[in-house]
C-alpha cells in the first residue's frame, strides 16, 4: 500500500484547482494561513505576467481537518481561480452556445504542450491541452506539499530555495551553507547577494526590452533530513532518482543535478567523495568533510543537507512570437501569444521546495511511518537512538 499519495485536477483558466492528500497522520496541525503564506511565495517574482496580479491564492480546506488538526483521514483542499470571472462562457463545464467566444485558438506554440497534445487527445482546439499543461497546476502541487512541510517539520526538516543563474548571470558566489535564507526570501529575484539581486533584473529587464524570454538554474536544499530515507535496494527506492523525477515534472524543468554532480565530472575522484570521519558530537557519530553528494549517498539520505539543482528552460510563449504552424490548416503563422512572465525562475523555486517535501514525505513516512504524529515520532526517536550502537570504541 502507498503510504503516501497526492492527486491535483484542474484547469488554468476553470472555476479552479482540487487537491486530495492522502496519508497525513491524525495529530498534526494544519491551518489556511499557513498553506496560503507558502502559495504567496509561488506568486512572487520579478518577471512575472499579469495573471499574478489577479490571482491571491488560497486553499480552502473541505475534508480531513477537524479544528485545525489532521485526522488521518484524507485531506481534500479547493483553490478557486478568481480568473474565472473572466472565462465563464470559453471555459464553462457545461455546454454553450454555438456563438460564444470559446477563445479557441490553433497556433501552436513552440515549447508547449500543444502540438504533441493535439495530435495525441485528438484536440483541434489547443486551448484543450495548454489549460492542464500550464503551470497554474503547480498551485495545487504547493498547497499538498504545505501540508507534507508542515509533517517534516515536526522531525527537524526545513527546505530553503534560491535562484543560482537567471540566464547567462551566475549567482553561486554565495555557498549553500552560507545563505542567508531570509535575505533570499526578500529578494524578487531569490538571489543570495545583492550583486547577483542586481545582475538577475538586469538580465530580465533586457529579455522584456528584447522580447524574449529567459531560464535559469535553481538550487533545492532541505536541512535537517536523518540519515536513511530511500533505500539502495531497488531501484524505484533510490531518494535521487526519485527527487529526479520529481523535480523535472515541474513545468519547463530540463535539468536536474544532485549536489555538484555536473561539476564533479571534471575533477579527479579524490577531489569528489566526501570524506568522513568520527564526531561524537553529531547524532549521526559520523561527520562529512564536504557534500559534493550533496546529502544523498546509495539512493540514501547520508544526514548532510540535500541539495538538487534544477535547471529550468526560457518561458515559450514570446511577445515577439516564432514563426510556427495553425494545427488545423497547415499554414505557416505565429506562434499564439496569450499573457505570460518573462523568466520564472524565482516562481519556480518555490515549486521546487514543494516537490522536495513531497518526496521526502513519503520516504520519511515508509521510514517512521504511523497513523498518528506521536507515534511517527516514537519511531523517529528510537531509530535516531539506534545510531548509538555505531562509532564506539
Ligand atoms: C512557475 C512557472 C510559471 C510558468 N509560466 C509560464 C508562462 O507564463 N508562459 C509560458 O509559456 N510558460 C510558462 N511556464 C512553462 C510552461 O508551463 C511549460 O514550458 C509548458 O507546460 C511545456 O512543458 P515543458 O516545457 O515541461 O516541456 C511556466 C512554468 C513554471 C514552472
């Protein structure tokens, strides 16, 4: 049995988003504020298009919370887009009339989902696949992870972001260890100095006044994960291969690295593993000299921080559009342009944090799993306990 799931539904531009969480142990607490403040965090950004300024998300919780406290039961979640006043007729559930503005379009976009997605779904109307495709569904992934946070929180786990490249700009002078986390988190552009703050809006600025748009590398880090969470056996176990996967189902998402995986290709082996060596002091008796592992050693967490990278592609849609192709006719036209950000790297950080905490969620409940929170963190205590055993002379 899966000890922990998550569905999304919903369309960009339909009454709205639906989320149920299922595998939430009963004793946890769990209120609207605190989903709301992380959903804030994904509609932040330098660089962002209008439909930003119209949507103030929020989940409303209907099932699985009783006075603020999860019951074990599964937690469904309803995120209304407020955009919708504006699309009630072209996105209406139910059948209209012939003469209504469906805002049917059939140039297709370069980047998109739109072309395999015809072809596939049989769909002459694009709008049929780009209104799941887009990112708006990422809402809904960040309101069940503010629910997976709230759980890894509880035994020490905390996630940060930040943007480390925002087109051709690096912004990496700054060590994972050394980030000010909260200066990031006032940063529009999540940069972790003000020198890279600066160059990021440069670099964005001249993508708008060029009319094009631009991607950029972002870095994932959770502290505080025990040793152990998956497992080398298998290889669907494996906590990278499983982060993988996670973090390149995020929209536009194109790379994903492991530590300083891409880096460590060209330095000689001595230079790569991370050394260690005793330290009674840590609950692991065990320290790391470096992390170019980046905290996940065997398809196991190794207690040091994990940390991915991500790399995510320049936005498709252009206000200067490529030339492309009407799905319908044939004819060589431009690309559709519907509104859309210019880089949405510093939106996508927090969608990373989100894909983070769900994975380590499930492979934190498979670990300690239980049906209420105390005993989750029974099991939790005596295995972090167990470590003891080791390292002794
Ligand atoms: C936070 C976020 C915001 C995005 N905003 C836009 C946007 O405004 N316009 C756009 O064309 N693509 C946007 N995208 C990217 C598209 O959703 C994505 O490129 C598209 O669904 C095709 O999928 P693929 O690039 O993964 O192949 C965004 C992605 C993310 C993560």
């Amino acid at each position: 049995m899966t000890t922990f799931r998550y569905l999304t539904a919903g369309e960009s531009h339909g009454p709205g988003l639906t989320v149920i969480v299922e595998g939430i142990p009963a004793g946890l607490e769990v209120t609207e504020e605190y989903i709301e403040k992380q959903m804030s965090r994904r509609q932040k950004g330098y660089g962002s298009g209008g439909r930003m300024k119209i949507e103030k998300d929020r989940a409303d919780i209907r099932a699985g919370v009783r006075h603020g406290i999860s019951l074990g039961s599964p937690i469904a979640m309803w995120i209304e887009n407020r955009d919708f006043v504006n699309w009630t007729d072209a996105m209406s559930i139910t059948p209209v009339d012939d003469d209504v503005d469906k805002k049917v379009y059939t140039k297709v976009v370069p980047g998109h989902a739109d072309f395999p997605g015809a072809l596939k779904y049989v769909q002459h109307d694009l709008r049929n696949v780009l209104e799941r495709s887009s990112a708006r569904e990422t809402a809904a992934r960040v309101a069940a992870a503010s629910i997976a946070r709230r759980l890894l929180e509880e035994i020490g786990i905390y996630i940060h972001s930040r943007a480390v490249a925002t087109g051709d700009q690096d912004g990496r002078d700054v060590a994972t260890s050394d980030v000010d986390w909260d200066a990031v988190e006032a940063s529009e552009v999540r940069a972790s100095d003000p020198d890279a703050d600066t160059r990021f809006k440069a670099a964005i600025d001249k993508s708008k006044a060029d009319r094009t748009t631009i991607g950029g590398v972002f870095e994932v880090v959770a502290f505080g994960a025990p040793v152990g969470l998956g497992s080398h056996v298998h290889w669907d176990r494996k906590l990278d291969g499983r982060l993988a996967q996670a973090m390149m189902s995020i929209n536009a998402v194109k790379g994903v690295e492991i530590g300083t995986g891409f880096a460590n290709t060209q330095k000689p082996g001595r230079e790569v593993q991370d050394v260690i060596v005793p330290d009674p002091s840590d609950r692991r008796k065990f320290r790391h000299l470096t992390n170019s592992s980046g905290g996940i050693e065997g398809g196991m967490s190794n207690g040091q921080p994990i940390v991915v990278n991500v790399a995510i592609k320049p936005i498709a849609t252009m206000t200067n559009p490529l030339p492309s192709v009407d799905i319908n006719t044939g004819e060589v036209v431009e690309a559709a342009y519907n509104r859309s950000d210019i880089c949405q790297v510093a939106r996508a950080c927090p969608v990373g944090e989100a894909m983070m905490a769900l994975v380590l969620v499930e492979a934190m409940l498979e670990k300690f799993g239980g049906d209420s929170l105390d005993e989750i963190k029974r099991n939790y205590d005596g295995y972090i306990e167990s470590h003891q055993e080791f390292g002794n002379p």
